[in-house]
C-alpha cells in the first residue's frame, strides 16, 4: 500500500500545499481521485505524517461547516473550503460561485476576491493590508501560482467565474 502511495504521489499529486501553497515534504490525501497534498504542519500533524502507512483523508473531502462527509455539494478549487448538501448549504455566511457547467466545484467567496486581487496585481487588499504577489516568500505569491496553474488546466479565466456570479450566485 505504500508503495502505491509514492507512485500515485509522482504521477498525480499537485505540487504544492493545498493550505499554504508551498512546496516541500508533502503528503498526499488518500481519498481516491485528489490529487491535494499538505505539509504536517498545515494539517496538525508531526513530521512522522510523512512516512505513515495509516490512511489519512483531507479535509476538502469533508462539509467545512458541519464536519460531516456525506455529500459534499460543494468545494473550492484554492482551497479546503467545502459545504454538504445538508442544511450547512443554507446556513453558512460564505458564498461560492461555481465554474461553468461543475455546479459542484468553483470558487469561494475569498479565493475569487484573491484571484481578483492577483489578477490586477494589487499591491493592498480591501483593508489595505500589504500583498505580496511578485514575492516568492509569500502566500500571495503561491496562490497566484496556483491560480495560474488552474486557469491553464481548466482552461478558466477571471471573467468565468464572474459572469458564473451574475447568473446565478450560489449561497453556501
């Protein structure tokens, strides 16, 4: 099993950090199909993570608001945000736009103000709290690669996700 672990990790994982957008010693989640993986620390866990036989599945794989894993309704692209189609769809304060014709995944409310921001290259964010887009030692930074990356992959652009909102605003 763990040699399948490392095989499925140099063929399908992403590269980065799904929580800080960094790389480095990453583990893979072990749900079949993601491709997400994280660094321990980002995940509350301790170096030994890395080399665990012991079936770990991340947490984009579980309602973000209720902790429940039946349903998942939706999730974001950028991040572990994600909602059931229980009752957490009408009760959380976050909104989530999704993606052309993927009614299941898309952006949260913050990613997509983040990508907005990446995008034009914004120096502050709405409360004027520096970013930094252009330096490789931020977060920013990684996100906007992620970003990048994504748009390539999926063939996305800004305005998708914009239009997308327009239409019809999905409340989570």
């Amino acid at each position: 099993m763990k040699k399948q672990r490392i095989d499925r990790d140099k063929d399908d994982a992403e590269d980065w950090c799904f929580i800080c957008k960094d790389g480095g010693h990453l583990r893979l989640c072990d749900y079949e199909g993601c491709t997400k993986v994280y660094h321990p620390r980002c995940v509350n866990r301790k170096n030994s993570f890395l080399k665990s036989d012991e079936k770990w599945i991340c947490d984009h794989h579980s309602c973000s608001v209720c902790r429940t894993t039946a349903a998942i309704g939706f999730s974001c692209l950028l991040c572990p945000y994600s909602a059931c189609d229980n009752f957490c769809i009408n009760i959380s304060n976050s909104e989530f736009v999704v993606v052309r014709g993927k009614e299941e995944s898309g952006l949260c409310e913050d990613c997509l103000e983040l990508v907005r921001l990446a995008e034009h290259n914004a120096e502050c964010d709405r409360d004027g709290d520096k970013l930094g887009f252009e330096d490789l030692d931020t977060f920013e930074c990684g996100f906007k690669e992620c970003w990048e990356i994504l748009k390539e992959n999926e063939g996305l652009s800004l305005d998708d996700f914009y239009s997308q909102k327009k239409k019809e605003k999905v409340e989570v």
